[in-house]
C-alpha cells in the first residue's frame, strides 16, 4: 500500500488531521488506527462516563510505574481505543487554557504558537451553539460545542459561594481570560458526545482519496538515509507495509507517539542499544518532559437528594432522568457530571490561575457500581502548571509490551503545596452560607485533618491524575526538543508528530480542544498553505 501521507493514530488529533488533509483531491491519505471502529453506547451517551473508562474496548488502561512521592502507587494512565481516541472516554470538556500558555509557548521558541496566530484554528474547528461567531468563537466547524444544559442547583451554590468570597462569575470561560467561575463547555450534539472522529473524520471517509485502516498496529517507522518513508504494522490478519510518498504523522498520543519513535530507533541512542535497537537517529527529549495534572478532591456527604444519585428518595427523578434522555436526549445524561469549574490564583504574584476547582454535584461512584449510591457533592482542586517531570521509557523492543510510563507526580515540591491550597479553598467554599441548607459533612479528607502534615498524607495517598498527559515530544527550537516549530521531528525528514506530545508545556486547564487546534494547525503546514490571520490584541486577554 502506498499513500501521499501516513498517519499513525486515529485519536483527537489523527482523526482531524485525516479529514483536514483529504480535503486536498490532489492526495491520498491514510489513516492507521490499532482500536478499533470506537463505535459504543457507552462513549456515546454522555453520562455514561464511568462505563466508557472502564470499557477494554475503548481504553487501553495504561498504569505508571510506582511512584514514590504517592506511596508508591500506580497510578491509572486512560488512553482511548478506537477512533476518536481519548476524546472516547474524556470528560467531553471543551476548555483551551489561558490565552497566556499559548504566548508562553511562542516565548519559549516555537514561533507561530502564541495565542493571536493559534486562536484562528480553535475557531476553524467549532462550532459554538451559545458563543460566537466573534473574535473567540466560530460557528462554522464541524464539532460541536455547549454550554452545560440545565445544570443541576447545587451549581448555583457553588457560585453564589465562590462570590462570597471575592471570586466573579464569567459566562465564558474561553473568552479573554478564564480566571473566575461558569459553566463548563462540552463537546456534544444533539445530545450525544462529539469526537473529531464522529464531526470530521466519519463524513471524510466518503472521499476516495482517504483510506482508514482500523486494528492495524504500527510497531515501526522505515527511515531511509535519515527519511522516513514507510511504516510497518500488524493486525490479527497478519502485518503489512505503507508506504507514503510524501510524509509520515505520528498522531498517537503524548504515551503512544514517543514509544513508536523509541521502537523505531529515534530516541537516546545509549538507552535504545540496550535493548538491541538499531540507532536510526540519536534523539535523546523523545520520552522526557513528560508531565499532567493532578488533583486531589475534597468530599461531602449529605441526605439532601438534591445531587445526582441512586437513592429511594430521587428513583422517580431518576427514572424520569432516563426516560427523558430516552426519548428526547435531554436532561442529566446529556452532560458530562463535572458540570462548572472555577479557575483561581494560588498567590498574587502569579500571572494566571493556576488552580482549577472543579465541581461535581454527585458523590464518587464506588469501585463496582459505575454510578453514585447516595447523595453528596465534591470539589476537585487541580494543579494547573505542575512543575513535576518525569519520562516515558521502553519496557523492551515488543511492540506488544506497555512502556514504562513515569510522570514523576510530586517530585517537585512546589506541587503539593499548591494541591494543598486548593483543598483549604474548597473548604472554605463548603463552609459558606450557600451550602449549608444541604447539612453535608466531610468525608474526605475528613474533618480531623487540619494541619499541613494531615493533608499532604491523604494527596500522596489519594491524589490521582486527570488525565492529561503531555510533552514527551516537545516542540521547540533548543537541542532537547523533538519537533521543530512546523512539527518535523529534528534531523529527520518525512516524519513529524502533531498531538499532546508536542505541547512546549501543559496548558492550564483540560486538553482535548488544544490537540484538536495542533491538528488544523498541522494541516495548514503539511500541505503548505500560508497560516490562517492571526487575531489582534483584542483576543489576547489580560
């Protein structure tokens, strides 16, 4: 099989970049995907969360290594299966960080990033139902985008709660500045999840010119006098060859792509030859960097049936609930359960916010049973710029064998003392007049630990990841970075990666709308059209 260009992952960014490329006749394009066709009620429905990141056909369940700042815990890595990858199993939370990450990127080499020249491909791809068309939002995309429908009470008192204590309510949090609190955006139509796969790469494939592949692992790149040109992939039917004409994009992922590159001999050349790997390409970034958010949630207890749960008290509702999203795709099943967020400044002296306070007015499903039993609400404080790193690594040259995943959580100690303002603040939210009709008590961390020392415990025992994973190919101009500004890996020709591996740093806040701007962007550079306008300082927030 021979193509113009190869792409390797049919996730956020491989499903975009697929549908983007082929819009050009003159190509033919083809997209691999080692999941399968990703097609599943429970990626489908909304509130079916929980069922989709338990699905072994939707997640690979990828786990760190142990990590020692965390008890020396394994901590659980999702990564989806299928096309539209983790945008199967995420959260469907459409949030693009502050419009300062985007500048901090360009500060830091890679031109062509800063937020006036990205915010023109955020718009490309969306389509907004409540914001826009302006200078922030676009109404022409293909992928949907909403704010939370008939969000449940309990979120009106988180607000009126974080106003009391000196915080303002935006009504969009993807506008100049997301400091201060609001609904959340998602990424849903008509009441179902909205991938990159289901808005643009699925009525792509009604082009002759777009081949996609699914079940079919790609487990080496062929480099050619430092040009690659062909991958090598295997499936139950056996392996195969692609060739590509023109170029190689490696779209697997921050955990995927690296590993692809270190099979294929493009790494650290000392560490690859320990494992027996011919060196193609000495490339010692690939796999570093690697860094993600942590949280560490503060729960309450209450019999108040005002949140979403399973109890006599709510059946009825919940029966209704149902039956509405049966018959019409409305009400709690149509949302996501992490329904509005607050994003505040740990200290006056940073520049943005940099802990994220997300709202959930549900108690925490139990290990079995995928949905709440009982009523309660939580607030989850988020890291948003960790300064933790750590690596990813090969655990041997089987392609078959899960890498060695070690994001380092903790390492720096700058992390946890952010997480544990967060906690003080959540409480402090807890506290207040707003929510004290609903009489709930905590029960995590629990009332008894006050001091500095009781809450570090109970993060490195309980503190987990949000999932997002970024930077293991990174992209900048200085030698240990991966990719250069156009997303060619560094001394390589025909082979350039455009997902979260490449992000210069992590963006504050989630990151899915971020890997989808990457692949539009990436489209404009592959095929060589000038880049879209950049917009004005108006658009560039505070």
């Amino acid at each position: 099989m021979e193509f113009d260009y190869v792409v390797v992952g049919g996730g956020s960014a491989g499903c975009a970049l697929a549908a983007r490329l082929s819009e050009d006749p003159g190509c033919r394009v083809c997209l691999l995907e080692a999941g399968g066709s990703g097609r599943s009620l429970w990626a489908r429905v909304p509130g079916a969360i929980v069922m989709a990141q338990r699905s072994a056909a939707l997640n690979w369940r990828l786990h760190s290594v142990p990590q020692r700042q965390l008890n020396d815990r394994r901590m659980a890595i999702p990564r989806g299966r299928g096309l539209g990858g983790s945008a199967l199993i995420n959260g469907m939370v459409y949030f693009r960080g502050h419009p300062r990450d985007y500048d901090q990127w360009a500060a830091l080499g890679t031109t062509g990033w800063s937020y006036g020249e990205v915010l023109p491909y955020f718009r490309r791809s969306e389509h907004n139902e409540n914001f826009g068309p302006d200078e922030y939002h676009g109404r022409d995309g293909p992928m949907y985008v909403r704010s939370v429908t008939r969000p449940n009470p309990l979120n009106a008192a988180f607000f009126e709660a974080l106003a009391s204590l000196g915080h303002v309510k935006r009504a969009d949090l993807n506008g100049a500045d997301s400091e201060g609190m609001g609904l959340r955006q998602l990424s849903i139509r008509a009441g179902y999840r909205e991938t990159s796969a289901s808005a643009m790469l699925r009525p792509a494939m009604a082009r002759s010119n777009l081949t996609v592949l699914t079940g079919l692992q790609v487990t080496h790149i062929v480099v050619q006098d430092r040009c690659a040109v062909a991958v090598e992939a295997r499936g139950a039917g056996g392996g195969c060859r692609v060739q590509a004409r023109r170029e190689i994009v490696l779209t697997a992922g921050a955990i995927h792509s690296p590993q692809l590159l270190l099979l294929s001999g493009i790494g650290d050349g000392e560490r690859l030859r320990n494992f027996g790997i011919n060196v193609q390409h000495h490339l010692p970034g690939v796999g570093r960097n690697l860094h993600d958010h942590l949280a560490s949630p503060v729960h309450m207890h209450t019999r108040d049936p005002t949140s979403y749960g399973l109890s006599l008290r709510s059946l009825p509702r919940g029966l209704w609930n149902v039956a509405e999203y049966l018959c019409a795709r409305r009400g709690p099943l149509a949302n996501n359960v992490f329904e509005s967020a607050a994003f505040v400044k740990s200290s006056p002296q940073v520049d943005r916010p940099d802990v994220q306070l997300v709202f959930q007015p549900a108690r925490r499903p139990g290990h079995r049973f995928p949905f709440p039993l009982g009523h309660g609400f939580a607030i989850s404080p988020v890291g948003l710029y960790p300064r933790s790193r750590g690596r990813l690594t090969l655990a041997s040259r089987d392609p078959a064998d899960a890498p060695l995943i070690d994001p380092a959580l903790l390492s720096e100690p700058e992390d946890l003392r952010t997480l544990i303002f967060g906690i003080r603040l959540a409480r402090q939210v807890f506290a207040t007049s707003a929510f004290a009709k609903h009489a709930a008590s905590e029960s995590s961390p629990g009332p008894e630990r006050l001091s500095d020392a009781d809450l570090e415990s109970y993060i490195r025992a309980e503190a987990y990841t949000v999932h997002h994973p970024v930077s293991t190919c990174r992209m900048g101009s200085d030698a240990a970075a991966v990719v250069d500004p156009h997303l060619r890996v560094h001394g390589l020709t025909g082979l350039r990666v455009a997902d979260a591996s490449v992000f210069p740093s992590i963006i504050g806040g989630n990151t899915n709308a971020a890997v989808v701007m990457i692949a539009e962007k990436a489209s404009d550079l592959i095929l060589g059209r000038a880049p879209m306008p950049a917009e004005d300082s108006r658009a560039r927030g505070a």
